[in-house]
C-alpha cells in the first residue's frame, strides 16, 4: 500500500469529524450557516436515500415521503402535543422507520418501474393525507412554532444556529460511518449481492423480501429523523415536505453526486444546495435550470461527480512513485470487476 | 334517479374522458417502449396553455386553437422523446434514468409556464355555452364534447393499431425490438412516432382540462398520477381496459368527492391502488396483443 491509499485509510474519519467539529468556526455569518446547515440536511437525505436507490438498486421514490413523515412527526409531537423536541425526534426516527415498512409492503412482490410508480404514490398519499386531516397537521398552512432543539440553556438556534451545525455535521459524519459499517456487513453485502444478481443470491440462500424490508427501515429511519431536523431547524411543516420539486432536487442531488460511492450523494447534495441557493433570486427559473442541468448531468455525467473523482484519483496514484503495476493493474481491473471491494462497487445495475 | 347521483355520473363522465386520453398516451409508451414518461402533465400542462394562447391571445375559435396546438404538441413530445429518453434508454437501467429524466423536464416545463403565462389561473372557453336539462340537472353540451372526443381517439387508436402499417410495426417493436429490426423497421422512429402520438392525445387530454377546470402550472401532475392508478386499474390486456378503467376511477373520484369531500377523494383512488397493487402485482399493463 502506497502512503496515500495509508493516509485515505486511516485519516480520513478523525479528519471528517474535525471538520464537523470546525466548521463553524469557518463559516460565520448568519446567511453562510443557514447554508450550510441547509446543505448537510440535503446530505443526509440524499446519503440515506441512495442506501435503498444506488446500493439495494431498488426503485425507490418514496423517500422524501420518509423525511416528510418524520417532518411532521417532529411537528405534531412539539407543536400539537406539546412533547420535548428530543423525544420528537426518537419518535421521528420511528415514524421514518415505520413509513419505511409501510411503503415497502406494497412493492414486496413488484420489480422496476412498479416499486418506482407505487412508491411514487406513497409520497402523494402522505400530501394528501396531510391535507385531510388539518386538525392534527394544520392542513395546507403547516404547523408553526416548532420549538428549536436546546441542551440546558443552550438553544441550538443561537449564535445563527452554531449547534445545529455541530449537530447536522456530526450526523452526516455518523451516518457515513454507519453506511459504510452496513456496506462492509453481510447485510450490506447481500443488499450488494441482490442487486447484481438476485437469482443466485436467492438460490444462495438470501431472503430479499427481509434485507430489502431492513433496508427500507434503516433508510426510512435515517430520512425521519433527517426530517425532524429539518423541522426543528426551520421550525415550520407544510406540505411542501411531500412535493415534486423536493422530490427532484433530492433525484438531482444523488445523480449529480453518484450512487457508486457512499459519499458520492452527500457531495452532490453539497453542491446543489450552494447551486440552489445562488438560483433563490430567479425565481421560477431556478426550476427550468435545476431540470434541465439534471438532465445534463444524466446524459452527461453517467456516473456523477464521485465517478469523476474516482477517475482522476486512479490516475493519480499511477503517476506516483509506490507500486506502479499494482495500481495500473487495480485500474484497469476496476469497470469490469463488480465484486472486489464493496465501495468500489456500487454502481447501480 | 337522484339529482345527486345524476350529477355524479356527469362529472363521472368528464373525469373518464380525461384520463382515458391521458392513459392511453401513457399506456401506449409504456408498452412500446418500456418506461414511465412523468412528463405527460407537463405534456398536457403545455398543450392547455398553448391552446389558452391561440384562443385568447391570437384570438382563434376555441376548436382551431386546439387545431393548431395539436402539430405543435407533436413535435414537443418528439423532442421530449430525444432528450429525455433517447439517450438513456439502452444504458443498464435505462428504466429508472427516464423516470429521473423525465422528472426533471417535468418541473422545468413547470417552472418555464410560470415564466410564460405566470402563476394565474386561466381557462379555456367552452366550444358552446349552451346545456340541456336531464331532470332538474342542466349538462353543459361541453361535456358531451369531452365524452366524444375521448371515446373517438381512443377508439381510433384502437383501431390504428390494429389495422394500419404503423400500428403493425409499432406492436412489432414492442414484441421483439431485434425481429422487427430485422424486417427493415425502425425502433428509433417508432418511437419518436409513438411519442408523438402520445403527445396529441395528451393535447385533447388538455382541451378537456382546460375547458372544465381553470389551469396554473402546477395543476400537470394531478392527472397524470390519476392517469397511472387508470394504467394499472384497467388492467393488464387492452387499451379498452384502460377505457373502462378510465371511467371507473372517474366514477370512484365524483364519488368520493361527493360523500367525503374534495380532500378524501384522492386518498381512497390512491389506497384503492394500492390495495389492486396488492391483489395483482404481476405485470399491470400487458403489451396488446
């Protein structure tokens, strides 16, 4: 192994979580936080997203009606029952989780484009069923006042939201652990394994319905608790959580990163959200150019932006002094092989 | 029989004829080509507003505007055929790429109506004001047009496809892409034609829309998931099947509307869904044969 691929291996949490813990200190101003603090809920969705979309290849769009359902749990425990934000945000995550089997029931027996379509309905069944029940979910003016998260006396609002950016970066770093904790477990291994060949893992002995079901709960959880977050960030809930251009703008983020990487998603939804954010004042154009770059980036950018990367990185560890051959040979063997290391292979079949 | 019900059945009526014109076009791509086209309400969205532009803005009779809009609409879906599903439809999960794609066009085609024709509602006038009494419910003759106009399209495409060179090659394409090649067909402009006839169809579905409800530029996406719970209510063999399902989810959302309220009536089409999805998860929509 050269110092590189030493360093990648070794350094790369700790430095990770340092730059969570620094952040910060680097981004000041109130707008600049908002930013950021936009940008890593955008991660964890799309992060938690790709574990069904790019790792299991499942069809799923049902996502975003994860993080809605989490979303409003957060605000209907906070705002309508007057619970502690805390104890919203674990029963968030078991909403998320819960809509996550709900959804999964129906495509059980399903392939392709079916799950893509019912999931699909799922997010629109939870629009409306938001909108019939105004009582519980303030109908179509959401819920205000959601109370923001605080330890003691500290509010993470304060300082432009200073602890929600620890919160936010810290989860992003977690949940890129935990992923790739999954990836390296059987269960990971078998999602993969599903994915790529579903008939000889079944005849392996696999049961799909169950790993796909787990994976639907585990991501389902992660977007519920994301959107709590969410919520307890902006401290309001409307339906706008369960619309198409969520549903886009999340689609564009883990395209436009790559589903072959864990982190391939948490960059793209980094550079959307700064994207986005310079497109606020153009109003309904913002919308033709997310589409219309979405598109480009498809036709385009095959494998997104963490594709890139991986290429030029293979480059340059050829054109370092080490181990040439090895590294050439790595290079080359990498498109065909699908099985080698588990990160390397998550391509979407 | 009850005013209620009478009324019912009426909007039963121009419900079914919309999204059978929405289905069929929906049904057609996806059995040619295999994939899901969520462009199909910003297909509709464009065709109401351009047939809004010629009528009131160029100051066309409501029929001649839907005239002109129908080349028109045409060739817009063949261009949505060429970028949004052209280059991904042979790549390995060319499937879920479309569906992104055409996603994506779909809010940009949204976002470009709020540019042109801004967030306001507007409506298409009625070809005729005029309405006949049946019992004490007046039934304005627009919707008879509605009924009429869906029943002979989607009849006509029925029979297009049954009879014709066109609809022997297309059901060519459809059952074996390599054969059909080899029988000097080819897929690419099936596909750009099937497109494009979606897209007309598409267009009557939007002088349907536009005639009986007021149009804003988020208003594309309702009658296209509506449009897909008729796919797969209808069923697996035909495009008669999506004809009677097209009128029986009508009949389920005037229904619904009527007993428990505008809100509760896409829940129950959307649950009823999924319970069918449940019953019958094996391949919804068939190719015809």
């Amino acid at each position: 192994m050269n110092r590189l691929g030493s360093l990648k291996r070794f350094a790369t949490w700790p430095l990770l979580l340092l730059a969570a813990a620094l952040l910060p200190y680097v981004v000041i101003s109130g707008s600049a936080r908002l930013l950021a603090a936009t940008a890593l809920i955008y991660a964890l969705l799309a992060a938690s997203w790709n574990l069904t979309l790019g790792i299991g290849g499942i069809f799923n769009f049902a996502h975003v009606g994860f993080f809605g359902v989490g979303g409003y749990t957060m605000a209907v425990a906070t705002v309508t029952w007057d619970m502690n934000p805390w104890l919203g945000l674990i029963l968030a995550t078991a909403a998320g989780g819960l809509a996550g089997a709900l959804a999964y029931i129906p495509v059980i027996r399903m392939r392709g484009i079916y799950i893509a379509l019912i999931t699909f309905v799922f997010v629109q069944l939870c629009y409306y069923l938001v909108l019939a029940i105004p009582g519980i979910t303030g109908g179509s003016s959401g819920l205000t006042g959601v109370p923001a998260l605080s330890v003691g006396d500290f509010s993470f609002a304060k300082y432009s939201g200073l602890g929600y950016l620890w919160l936010l970066g810290g989860a992003v770093v977690l949940l890129l652990v935990l992923l790739r904790t999954t990836l390296r477990s059987p269960f990971g291994k078998s999602l993969i394994a599903l994915r790529d060949n579903e008939n000889l893992a079944v005849s392996r002995g696999m049961n799909r319905i169950r790993q796909h079901l787990l994976a639907f709960i585990l991501s389902g959880a992660v977007a519920g608790v994301t959107g709590a977050l969410y919520v307890a960030y902006f401290r309001v809930a409307d339906v706008t959580l369960f619309s198409f251009g969520f549903v886009t703008l999340g689609l564009s983020m883990i395209f436009l990163g790559g589903t072959g990487h864990i982190w391939g998603p948490v960059l793209g939804a980094l550079v959307v959200t700064v994207i986005d954010r310079q497109l606020t004042d153009l109003g309904p154009a913002r919308a033709i150019i997310i589409g219309v770059g979405t598109l480009l980036v498809l036709i385009f950018l095959p494998r997104g932006i963490s594709g890139l990367l991986e290429d030029v990185w293979t480059r340059a560890r050829r054109l370092l002094p080490g181990n040439p051959n090895k590294s050439a040979h790595r290079a080359l063997q990498k498109p065909a092989n699908q099985t080698m290391e588990v990160e390397e292979s998550t391509h979407v079949h | 029989m009850s005013d209620a019900l009478l009324s019912i059945l009426v909007s039963a009526l121009v419900l079914g004829s919309l999204y059978s014109l929405m289905a069929s076009g929906l049904s057609l791509i996806w059995s040619t080509l295999g994939v899901f086209n969520y462009a199909h309400g910003a297909l509709l969205l464009l065709g109401a507003y351009l047939i809004w532009t010629f009528s009131e803005k160029v100051g066309l009779p409501v029929l001649l505007a839907f005239a002109a809009a129908i080349p028109l609409l045409a060739l817009l879906g063949m261009l949505l055929d060429l970028v949004a599903v052209r280059p991904f439809i042979s790549r390995p999960n060319g499937t879920l790429l479309v569906m992104v794609s055409t996603l994506a066009i779909a809010n940009a085609v949204e976002g470009a109506a709020q540019l042109i024709w801004g967030p306001q509602n507007k409506q298409i006038k009625s070809v005729s004001a005029s309405t006949f009494a049946l019992g004490d419910v007046r039934i304005a003759s627009s919707t008879l047009i509605a009924l009429a106009l869906a029943l002979v399209l989607v009849i006509g495409l029925i029979t297009l496809l049954r009879k014709t060179k066109w609809g022997m090659a297309v059901r060519a394409v459809e059952q074996n892409r390599d054969m059909a090649m080899l029988v000097g067909i080819r897929p690419v402009r099936i596909y750009a034609s099937v497109f494009a006839v979606a897209s007309i169809l598409a267009c009557a579905a939007a002088f349907v829309y536009g005639t009986t409800t007021t149009i804003t530029p988020t208003k594309g996406f309702e009658p296209l998931l509506t449009a897909f719970v008729v796919l797969v209510f209808g069923g697996s063999a035909t495009l008669w099947g999506t004809l009677v399902g097209a009128f029986t989810i009508g009949l389920l959302e005037a229904g619904t509307t009527y007993w428990l309220g505008l809100q509760w009536s896409p829940v129950a089409v959307f649950l009823v869904l999924v319970l069918i999805m449940l019953v019958r998860p094996q391949g919804l929509v068939k190719g015809r044969s």
